[in-house]
C-alpha cells in the first residue's frame, strides 16, 4: 500500500490563529523561558562545534585505519570516509545548555562493532580532552559515552554493508540504506532518520501539500515549535519525568508529541500550544481493566501518539513496524510511535507505574495551565495580572517533590559500591562507571522485572521510580543537616579571628563538604518510593530478596562486556522512613531541610482539603434517596436480625459449638435484645438520614450511630452487612469470639475498619 509519508496521521483540530487571551499566555511563555530555559550563547556553541569537528576528525582516522588493515585505502582516487550524524534536541535546533550531543558513526562494510569497541574506544579513551568514558557495548544499543572538553557526548556506529566508503550524496531518508544492515547498526541510525523526519513534518504541520515542498509559513512554525518544546523539556526535567531509561521519556518522545499538538494546531503560538500539549495528553484515551484483578484499568494508553500513517515497503523490515516487534505484537504501555521507517514504539521502557506518575504529572500541568488561561481570558493590565501569570508558570516547573510528597512514607535507596579490586587504579574507575551505568539502565526492572519478584508484584497503591542518581552520597547522614562550625575562638569571639585566609578557605570548603554529604568514593545512590495498597491483603516485603534478585541480574549481565570482574561491585539497600531520610536529598530541588519540611506541611494541608472535597461529592452521588434503599428499615425488622444473626450461628454450628448457637439465639429472644432491636432501628435511620444528606458516607453514619447504642455482650461477635457490604462487630475483650468471622470486606473487596464494640446491626 502506498502511503504518503508526509501527511499527518491526526487531523487538525483547529487552524485559526492566536486570540487575545492567547497572545497574553504567549508573553507567560515567553517570559517563563528566559527564567527557567537555559540556551547555549554563541561561544558555546562554536566551542561544541569545533568538538564536533575534532570527533569527526578522529572518527574518519579510524576509518581510514579499519581500510588500510582490509586493504581499501581510497575509492576512485579518493580517500575513504565515514559521516558523522547527529541526533535528537542539537539536530532539531533546540540546544538547550548543558545538554548531551548524541553522534552516530556512519561508517564502511570493514568497520564493525567489535573495532569499534576496541580500537575506536582505545582512541577515544585515552585521548587527552576526554574524561567520564563510559562503554556498553552489550547494550542494546551499543554506546560509548564521554565527555570530550566538559560537552557529553553519546556515540554509536551504523555500519553501511554494501559500501566502501560513505558518499557525499549519502541521503539519510532513503529507506534503501537500512537494506541487509545489521539490526544494532539499523538501530542507531534510527535516531537521525526520526529526528530529521520530526523536523520536516512540523514544517509541513497542516498542510495538504505533497512530495517534499515546505509551505511558505514552515520557518516560522518550526520556531513556535522550538520555542514550546524548550519549555516542556524544562518541565520534565524539573518534574523528573526525563529518563527514557529509568522508565520515563526522554527526548524523542517529547519531541514526537510536541509535533504531534502542532499538526493539530498549526497557527497557534506557544501558549496555546503548551496549553493544549498538557490539555490534549492529560485527556488522551485510557484502556479499561483488562481482567477483575487488573491494577491498571484506567492508566495504560489506548491510542498511539504518532504523526504520519505506519507505513511498510515490502522488505523484511515488515515483520517489526509497530506494533510488531522481533517478540511479537506489543502495543505497549505508552505508545509512541516513531515516524520513520521502520516505525516502533520509542516509549517501550515505560511501565505501568511510571505511567501512573506521568499521567499525574500531565493532569497537574492541565490544571496550572487552565488557571492561567482564566486569567489571560479576563481582560485586565497592569502588574497584578502578570505577576499571577508568572506565578502560574513557575508553578509549572517547580521542582520534583518526591521526597517531601505527604504520600511518600516508604523510601527504598539502592547504593552502588566497589567491595574489591582486580584491575590498575584507571581500569578500575571505569569498570566502575560501566557498572554503575549498568545498574542505572536496569533500575527500571525493580518494579517491572518479569524474572523475578519485584516490587510491582507486591500489594502496592504507588511505586515512584526517581530519574536521578546521586553520587558520592553517604546513606548514614543525619536527617538534618548539622550545625555551622564556629568559625573563630578568638577572645573577642567575632567570626574567622584567628583564622588565616587559608584556613577560613579550608573551614568554608570542609562546611560545604558537610553540608552536601560527600562520601567521595564515587558511589551511586538510586531511590524509589513505595505506598502499599491498603485494601488488598498485606504481604511481607522481602526487600533483601528482591535487591539480591536485582544485584544478580545487573551482574550477569555486566560479566558478559566484563568476565569476571562483577564481584568487584555490590548493590546494597537501605529503607528509609520518610522523616529518617539523610538531609543531603533535599538539594533535588534545591531546597533545604526547613523548607522541604514546610512544603510537605503544606502538600499535606492540600491533600487533606481535597480528599475532604472528594468524599463529599462521592457521598452526594452514593446517597441513597429513601430510607428503603438505604437498608435502615430492613436490618431493623425481624427478619432483618435474623439475617444479621445467621453467619454467627452457622460459624458456631461449624465450630460444633451448640451451646454458643443456643446462646446467640437465646440473645436474640430475649428483652434486651428486642430493647436493643428499638435503639438500632433509630440509629440506622439517624445514619441514613445524615446520608442522604450527603453529610457523610453512610457506613461511617452508620458506626458512629452505633457507638452510642448499649453493648449487649451476651451477642459476642455478629456478622453484619451495611448497604456497602459486610464487616464484623467485634466484641469486647474477654466475650469469645466465633471461629471463622474476622473476614471484613465491602462487595467491592475494600476491607472496612473494625469496630471494638458489639453493635447490634447497621
């Protein structure tokens, strides 16, 4: 089938240009980037350059070295070379500071991996200007990472196997290049074909020209696109949703979506286009609980983000186009479909938990942004208005608050040391890199991990995977920071007398050590945040079992790029309470430990009034309308308590107890107890009564109606059911109890709180 590879898969949604209230939030954008978007200036980019230039250098160095070894030393006259691809956010333009320059080698038939992580790496890691390197070659896509003059750079080889040399007129789109190339090779060159096709659909974004002609509007689009993309890459960072590795995005995935919201929005500016991002994937269709016992009903995407039609050319390459893979059909959690061929899903390391957090964090953006667009829509000026737009903005990006969440009580951090050394001091440090790179890349299976119990298999509510490590970090830290060193023991007592320039320098730079926990062993220090479901049975979290099961899985594959050197390397846990953690995490944001401890306060106070909000409109749609449905009259007749009575009766007759039997009915005949029958009748109609007025949830009416009714002993333990389900009134201590009635659960599987009084009915 023939398939226009430049028509936009979804529709536009609207082609008009910016409103008023539109261009307000433009200006908030604007101003938001020059507070929070760090860009490169002209220096840093010509430095970067020339490091391009000087990697290229060495890379067609090689080249020329991997020929003359397989006798090809020039091509007509000419001498070979490879090309140098980039990829990702440098090739789009975005050149955010600090950021990493992802190269791939594209080189000739006689440059293979196994050269490439030899004699390449040799080259590049002794080099004078580089420092950091990294290599895993077992990866799955094979990388070298380094940092060549402070600029990181990640590398990776295509290799061409048709070809002597790579020609001048080498075009990156043709899908002819992907022809008999090596899977490993055909994924690294997948990161230039994407980024380069991303970039020419937002050109073309609403277009309905054909072939490759750009409309007369594209230059200016593409930069609304750089503009709003700049800002959402800042969001996720700040948030920590940024780590395609640990679970979450990253690059690309933004980068797709963001393309995606202007094809369907093609003329509007980035304020509206950051609204209707956060907007549009916040309400992007969710699939329903695949079975009963299905946690994640409600989580997982159901449509794919994708910009262009999947297309297929007839080549083996078929058998893998989303939403195949060489493991079969796999739709994925998140899909996120790449435009070029052959397409698959660039979000396949997101799980359903770390999906839980991204829909969170989207729903949040939703919500900030919806305040600014009510204030932009009201026709004002002067600072009030701006000041609130700016408020709104920063609130957008403010730092992850992972470890001062109010929901965060449970705290799992692995730590990554060395116990051991087999190698030189240099080798030594970077197998340590690559096994900490290792673990950093695998951290995500310690929730998600299908060869051994994880954390996901237990009872949880929430699992919070952190996207950032920490690094030369000492775990026993207090959990505030420690008080200032005196700075001077003068008789005069003022500060630094007595004290040298040098020492006051030494004084100031060991506070600082303190105050930032450095271990300075260069270990690593992952965390997680963990919430157990409290309405699912409990089960013992085996935490040694489950790092050791994890430790065991990063080592066997860390010994197949490195026999025998794993055991020099430990994975060790701690857990954490929430108040016991070391004061040193704080700087995530940072912030300090006073102010974090606020902020919880704070979070906390919000949460509380929203649950509060949430509970009364879950009341008010549940309340029943007479006091029939409500169950009140029922439990009250006589047939009603014998109902009631009947699960204590049958337990007793099970536990071949008559005489407990003889005596719950003995009970339920007797004055008391038709005194007692006149009292529950009143109170289970005072509870439904408050009910139905939406005042509280009727089960809660209902106990608390209860607790102020006489205790009738003699019932023991009774089994009874509220309009929410069945529970058991627990007697009081030393009235016995029947075997076989501690099962307390609502129809909907929900265990309900006991009650430590007998309780006639509800």
């Amino acid at each position: 089938m023939n398939v226009d590879p430049w028509r936009q898969f979804y529709s536009p949604v609207n082609n008009d240009e910016d409103t008023e209230s539109e261009l307000v939030l433009d200006d908030a954008v604007k101003g938001l980037t020059l507070r929070a978007v760090k860009q490169e200036d002209e220096r840093e980019l010509t430095r970067k350059f020339r490091v391009l230039e000087d990697i290229h250098a060495l890379f067609n160095k090689w080249v020329r070295e991997c020929g003359a070894a397989a006798g090809v030393s020039d091509v007509n006259g000419r001498p070979i070379e490879g090309r140098l691809e980039t990829s990702g956010s440098w090739r789009l333009g975005i050149h955010e500071k600090d950021a990493d320059i992802d190269l791939i080698c594209v080189a000739p038939r006689f440059c293979d991996l196994s050269l490439f992580f030899s004699t390449f790496q040799e080259m590049i890691s002794t080099h004078p200007d580089v420092t950091n390197f990294a290599a895993i070659p077992g990866a799955f896509v094979p990388i070298m990472t380094f940092d060549f003059r402070r600029v990181n750079v990640d590398l990776l080889l295509a290799v061409l196997p048709h070809v002597n040399t790579v020609p001048p007129t080498f075009d990156l789109l043709n899908d002819s290049v992907l022809s008999d190339m090596e899977e490993k090779s055909r994924l690294s060159l997948n990161g230039p074909r994407d980024t380069l096709t991303i970039e020419r659909l937002v050109r073309r974004a609403g277009s309905s020209l054909t072939g490759k002609q750009d409309p007369p509007d594209a230059h200016e689009r593409y930069e609304r696109f750089l503009r709003t993309v700049r800002v959402v890459r800042t969001w996720a960072k700040r948030r920590c949703l940024y780590s395609n590795k640990m679970g979450y995005l990253g690059g690309i995935n933004f980068n797709i979506m963001m393309a995606m919201i202007i094809q369907m929005y093609p003329r509007k500016g980035p304020g509206a286009l950051l609204l209707k991002f956060f907007e549009t994937l916040s309400r992007w269709p969710k699939l329903d609980a695949e079975h009963p016992g299905d946690k994640h009903g409600g989580v997982r995407w159901k449509a794919p983000v994708q910009l262009c039609a999947v297309k297929k050319n007839g080549s083996r390459l078929d058998s893998v186009v989303y939403p195949y893979t060489r493991f079969g059909e796999s739709r994925g959690d998140m899909p996120v479909v790449t435009p070029s061929y052959p397409a698959f899903n660039s979000a396949g390391n997101v799980n359903p938990w770390t999906l839980r957090i991204l829909n969170e964090e989207l729903n949040r953006g939703m919500e900030i942004l919806k305040r600014a667009q009510e204030i932009a829509n009201v026709p004002q000026s002067g600072g009030k208005a701006v000041a609130a737009l700016a408020a709104c903005m920063d609130a957008l990006v403010a730092p992850c608050d992972f470890f001062w969440r109010p929901d965060h009580e449970h705290f799992l951090a692995l730590h990554v040391t060395k116990q051991g050394s087999s190698a030189t001091e240099e080798e030594d440090a970077a197998l340590f890199n690559d096994f900490k790179g290792m673990s950093e890349a695998m951290f995500r299976q310690i929730v998600s991990s299908d060869r051994y119990k994880n954390l996901g298999s237990y009872p949880m509510a929430r699992i919070h995977l952190l996207p950032k490590k920490f690094e030369g970090k000492d775990l026993g830290a207090p959990s505030k920071p420690p008080p200032p060193k005196p700075s001077g023991e003068g008789q005069g007592g003022g500060q630094g007398e007595g004290q040298s320039g040098a020492e006051k320098a030494a004084s100031a730079e060991a506070e600082a050590a303190a105050l930032a926990g450095d271990a300075l062993d260069g270990s690593l220090t992952m965390w997680v945040s963990f919430s157990p479901d409290k309405a699912r049975p409990s089960e013992r979290l085996e935490v040694g079992a489950l790092v050791s099961s994890f430790e065991r899985s990063v080592k066997e594959r860390f010994e197949r790029d490195h026999p025998g050197q794993a055991n020099d390397f430990a994975i060790r846990p701690r857990y954490f309470k929430q108040k016991d953690l070391p004061f040193w995490v704080h700087s995530l944001g940072d912030i300090g430990h006073e102010q974090a401890a606020q902020l919880r306060k704070q979070r906390k106070k919000e949460l509380k009034e929203l649950k509060k909000k949430q509970l009364a409109a879950k009341s008010a749609a549940a309340a029943p309308e007479t006091l029939e449905e409500s169950g009140a009259l029922r439990v009250a007749s006589p047939a009603g308590m014998q109902e009631a009575l009947a699960p204590g009766l049958a337990a007793a007759a099970e536990a071949g107890d008559p005489q407990r039997g003889d005596k719950l009915s003995a009970a339920a005949a007797s004055p008391e107890y038709q005194a007692g029958r006149a009292a529950a009748a009143a109170a289970a109609k005072e509870a439904a009564e408050a009910a139905a007025q939406a005042v509280k949830p009727l089960w809660l009416a209902v106990e608390e109606a209860h607790a102020r009714l006489p205790i009738l002993s003699a019932l023991g333990d009774v089994a009874v059911r509220t309009p929410l389900g069945a529970y058991v009134a627990a007697g009081p201590r030393g009235s016995g109890r029947v075997p076989g009635e501690t099962a307390m659960e609502t129809e909907e599987g929900r265990p309900l709180k006991r009650i430590r009084k007998v309780f006639l009915l509800s």
